[in-house]
C-alpha cells in the first residue's frame, strides 16, 4: 500500500495549515482524491484510510473501477472533459459531475439522469484565464448556464469548477483563483444557490484555499505519479 497513508495525512495538515494561515474553518474545505490511471487498490486502500470521494477524468476507465468498487460508499465526481456521447453513462453513474460547460452537456445530463436516483451534482466548470484549448465556459457565460442547471430536473446546482493556466514565473494561479471566487460571489449574490467552489490541485492547493476554495482536487500529491497512458 506504499505511503497512501502519509501522503493523506500529509494532504490533510496542508488544508489545515493553509485554513489556519488565512482564518478560515477547516469544514469550509474538503478534499476530492483525483485517481485518474490509478488501480481500483490504490482507491481502495485510501478509502479505508477514510477518503470517500474520488474523482475521476475519463468515463470508460471510471465506469470499471466504479463496477468493481460498487460495495464501497464512495462518492464518484467526473472532473474531466465530457462528449456529449458520453452523458448517459455519466448521468448513471457518478454522484458530481464538475465539468459541465454547456448547454447541450447539462440538458442531456437532466434527461438522463435515472430517476432512481438522487439528483446529479453539478458543478460548471469555468475557463477563468479564457485559455483556447480549454474546457469550461468563458466567465461571462457562467451565470446563464448556473441558473439552466439550477431548474432542470434531476440535476442539482452546486457550484463552480475551474483549473488555472499553468503557473510559471509571470503568472501567479492565485489572480485566476480571485476571479473564480469573485464570480462565485458574484452568482451567490444574484440569486445561484451554490456551496462548491472546486479549485486548487496538488501544487497550489493553498492558493485556491487562500482564495476561497470549498474543494480541492489533489492527485499526484495523495496518489503518486500516474502511471504512464493519455494525460488529461
Ligand atoms: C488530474 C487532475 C487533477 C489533479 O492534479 P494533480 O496535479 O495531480 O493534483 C485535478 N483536477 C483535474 C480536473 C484533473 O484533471
């Protein structure tokens, strides 16, 4: 089981170091283990230490691990790209979806939501720094797609998700984290009943906590360097 352990220990006194150093509460914040390309063990063994959600990027990989860890209480988040021919099986299986980022994606996502089930978690997912090869709507269509998903049956709204331009030495991620949250506000304040804030990744997840963050999504931090396949 290697240092799964240490490493959520680890990740676990960083979010509470870095709410500490700014004055927020520590339940403000909650940790996503992203396990995209890790084996269903390594899920496992982490879930027995006491980590329930995981987060996943590709919809194939995640419906097999989800299949073989159905006995596990484990609530499955999909953060990466997502084809509209793909919503079925993202509506069917996982608890969150973060990545939404239009229309289309969320109107399939309400109709195929099973009604079984309790309604999908949704998070939009913003291209804050308007990056071109990015996913995720521009800020100023942020709004429009909140209050879509906040009437559509079988989704439930909760919130914004974003991942920054790469930080190099000019560009500092706590500037995109400040517009995520100030749009957050933004939305709060005109009406989006939101609680999620999901920004932050193993190399800044104290700078998404300093500016706001509710979720942060740590992988190679809690889990190792992913084994070698496509990169998201
Ligand atoms: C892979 C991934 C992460 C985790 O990144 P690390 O740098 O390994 O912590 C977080 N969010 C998304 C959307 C990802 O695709």
């Amino acid at each position: 089981m290697n240092n799964l352990k240490e490493n959520l220990e680890n990740i676990r006194s960083r979010v509470d170091l870095a709410c500490r150093t700014v004055g927020r509460s520590r339940q403000e914040v909650a940790v996503l283990a992203v396990s995209k390309r890790h084996a269903t063990e390594r899920i496992e063994t982490l879930y027995s230490l006491g980590q329930a959600a995981f987060g996943e990027n590709y919809v194939q990989e995640a419906l097999d691990k989800i299949k073989r860890l159905e006995s596990l209480a484990i609530e499955w988040h999909f953060i990466g790209p997502l084809q509209s021919n793909k919503t079925r099986e993202a509506a069917g299986h996982f608890d969150w979806v973060q990545s939404a980022d239009r229309e289309k994606i969320l109107r399939r996502l309400s109709e195929q939501r099973p009604a079984g089930l309790a309604p999908l978690n949704v998070c939009i997912q913003v291209n804050i720094d308007r990056e071109p090869q990015k996913s995720g709507v521009l800020p100023e269509g942020a709004a429009a797609l909140a209050r879509l998903a906040a009437t559509l049956p079988g989704l439930r709204l909760r919130g914004l998700m974003t991942i920054p331009r790469v930080a190099t030495g000019d560009h500092d991620p706590s500037a995109s984290y400040r517009r995520m949250k100030a749009l957050f506000d933004e939305l709060r304040e005109a009406g989006a009943e939101m609680d999620t804030l999901s920004m932050g990744m193993s190399a800044d997840l104290e700078q998404a906590i300093a500016q706001g963050s509710t979720l942060v999504r740590v992988g190679t931090d809690l889990l190792g360097p992913r084994p070698a396949g496509a990169d998201a």
